[in-house]
C-alpha cells in the first residue's frame, strides 16, 4: 500500500479472531492454516496478523491508501462477512471515498459460478483494472 497506494483484497478471510464462528463449515481448515483463535496465545498471534485488527491501528490520513474489497455473496469457504467487516471497520477511519465493497451475487470464493462463470469473471476483472486505471488516472 505504501508503494502503490492500492488495496485489492478478494474473499479474503479478514477477521482472524472471528473466523470460527464466522466460518463454521470450514473452521477446522482455518485452524490448520491460522491456529484456532479460541486458544488464547494463538489468538494474541493472530491479533497482529487480522486485518479487521489491523484497521483499528489505521490514523485517519490523507495519503491512506485507496481500498476496494471485493467478495462473493455465495461464497462457502469464506464468508461474505469477512469482508464487510473489514469494509465498515476501514470506512469508520479513513476519509470517505477511500474505501469500496464490492459483493459480487451469485459468485462463489474464485469470484465466479458455474453457470456465469465468464460473465462474472470477466466483470469483476474489469472491475479491479478500472479501479487501477482510475486511480493512476489513465484513460483509455
């Protein structure tokens, strides 16, 4: 962000200390991957790693970086409100305007489904590059 002052997180699993409950279906995927963040001494590793975490130690600034997250609403391995938690919490301390959620419907965790899978892919790739375009201010 600092290099490039973008953000593009897609399905992300953004609350690291919530992903259990969150997740329940794939909860002992998570644990394998992140530790299980009911144990407490995993849980104070993963408070320095949780984005959700992470946005509350964001300073209201000007030169912040620009976010747009990006989740699908059908996702079964992690779910949507990962995403929207991270959203509301940067949008609460950030200037407006830095922050965009974008829910992608009928999209599973790749962004796409198997009955609209190039028309969702191909909207949600459109999507990213013209976040990129416009902030750099490229037209084309």
């Amino acid at each position: 962000p600092k290099s490039f002052g973008l953000v593009i997180p897609t399905a992300g699993v953004h609350d690291m200390l919530d992903k259990e409950q969150l997740d329940p279906n794939f909860g002992p995927g998570w644990r394998h991957e992140y530790g299980d963040a009911r144990d407490e001494s995993t849980a104070d590793f993963l408070k320095l790693l949780s984005p959700v975490e992470l946005a509350k130690k964001i300073r209201v600034r000007k030169n912040a970086p620009q976010f747009l997250i990006i989740t699908g609403t059908e996702d079964s391995r992690v779910n949507p409100e990962h995403s929207y938690r991270l959203g509301q919490r940067l949008q609460s301390q950030l200037p407006e305007g830095k922050v965009n959620v974008a829910a992608i419907k009928n999209s599973g965790h790749w962004l796409a489904s198997a009955a609209y899978q190039d028309y969702i892919g191909w909207r949600v790739t459109a999507m990213e590059w013209t976040f990129i375009y416009d902030y750099f201010g490229i037209k084309f």
